[in-house]
C-alpha cells in the first residue's frame, strides 16, 4: 500500500471569528476529495481578542494558542515548528482570511511530490486571474519582483503571496529561523541564500471573506519603504550567517 503523504495546513489567525468554520469545512471537502493525502488543518491563533478561540476549542479544531500576538511571522514559524517536529511531509500556509481557496492546495503539492521545487509559491499574477489586488499594491508587487532579481538574482511575480508550500528540507530551515516583521517577501531571500529550489504556480484567489487588510493603499508606499530595508538588512545578515 502507497503511504499517504502527510500535509500540514499551517492558517495563522488573528481575529478571524468570521472565517475560520467555513475555511475549515472547505479544507475537509478538500481532504475527502484528494484521500491520497492526509490533510490537516493547524489553526494558529495568535492572541486573538474576537471569538477565534472559543470556535476552535468548541469545534475540537487542531489549534495553537499564542500567548501574546508576535504577529504573522511568528505564527506562522509557530506552525512550521510543528509540522516538522511532527513529521509532516509537506506544509501549506494558507491565510485564515479566506483568500487562499483550498481547492488550489494541489497546484502547490504537485512540485514538491515530483521533487522539482522545495518551496511553492501560489501566484495571481502569471495567468492574471482571479482577485488581482489594487493597482498601488501591484505596483509594489512589480517593484519586489525587481529587487528580489536584483538582490538575489530570482523573479518571483507573487513575493507577498502568503500561499506557500514547503517540504521537510525547507521546513528545518524555517524551523531555525524566520523572518517575522514582513516574512513574505524576506523569505524569498533566505529560500534563495539558502539556495532552496523555488517554483511558482499559478492560482485563484479571492478577496477576503470579511475584515480589511492592514495594508490599504493610504499605507503601500510606506510599506514598500520598510520593506526593502528589511530585505537589505536580510541579505546581509544572512550572507554574514551563512560565511
């Protein structure tokens, strides 16, 4: 008999009261369609003051609680931890906002099951379909894509797609570190300092089911500004580590 492949689910979540019940019935539809995997949604709340955790708690949903909010990249590290110490074969962050249909996770499983890719980045920009996000963000897009090239040499259309799947050799490394002010596109540059082998796939997304983002447009050029200095100050460091 074939051994099913084991996915983590990894959905960090702050004050996502209003998604998490029907993500997770649309991940268990998933699961029962695609029964050569063993899928597990792994909620991570990070100290939510809505009703996220009493849903998770009354609903038996695997779940993490944080004590204090470090935010999405520590929650999300959170997630990667346990993955890996818990043997999983592959990990999937997904955003508790609804964005990240379920029923694309198999485009990002698919490279890592042939061994083409180490980490698998879900894009809305290759076939541009799909929610495409405001112009001003996807100026800033572009603009990432340009000083990823720059940086490390690598074209990524989707830098701040929080879509992603890893596989066990990424998974240790994220295990050990990650980036935890604006992890999306830091992380491209550890991957690729870390000469890990990233693919990009095309997939639908959605606009968030309820909530607003805490990047609006008022606040991308600031956010552009913010995050080159954090991927600069991350190329350096991680060069410095890696000597």
């Amino acid at each position: 008999m074939t051994k099913k492949i084991n996915i983590a689910i990894i959905i960090p979540c702050y004050n996502e009261q209003d998604n998490i019940l029907s993500l997770y019935q649309e991940i268990s539809s998933v699961a029962i369609e695609n029964r050569q995997y063993n899928i597990v949604p792994i909620f991570v709340n990070d100290c939510s003051t809505d009703r996220t955790k009493k849903l998770l708690e009354e609903n038996n949903l695997t779940h993490l609680n944080l004590s204090v909010n470090v935010g999405i990249g520590g929650a999300v590290q959170t997630g990667f931890k346990y993955a890996y110490q818990n043997g999983f074969d592959i990990a999937i962050q997904m955003d508790g906002d609804g964005q990240h249909p379920p029923s694309e996770l198999h485009k990002l499983v698919l490279p890592l099951i042939s061994n083409d890719a180490d980490v698998v980045i879900g894009s809305r920009y290759i076939t541009k379909e799909g929610f495409q996000s405001s112009i001003l963000r996807r100026m800033g897009i572009n603009y990432f894509k340009w000083l990823n090239h720059f940086l490390v040499g690598i074209r990524i259309n989707d830098s701040t797609s929080g879509y992603r799947a890893l596989n066990r050799k990424a998974l240790k490394i994220v295990s050990d570190y990650y980036p935890d002010e604006y992890p999306e596109p830091e992380s491209i540059i550890l991957f690729a300092l870390y000469k890990l082998r990233l693919q990009e796939v095309a997939v639908l997304m959605r606009e968030r089911q309820s909530g607003r983002s805490s990047i609006r447009n008022y606040k991308t050029v600031y956010y552009m500004f913010k995050v080159t200095i954090a991927v600069i100050k991350s190329v350096f460091a991680l060069k410095n580590n890696n000597k």
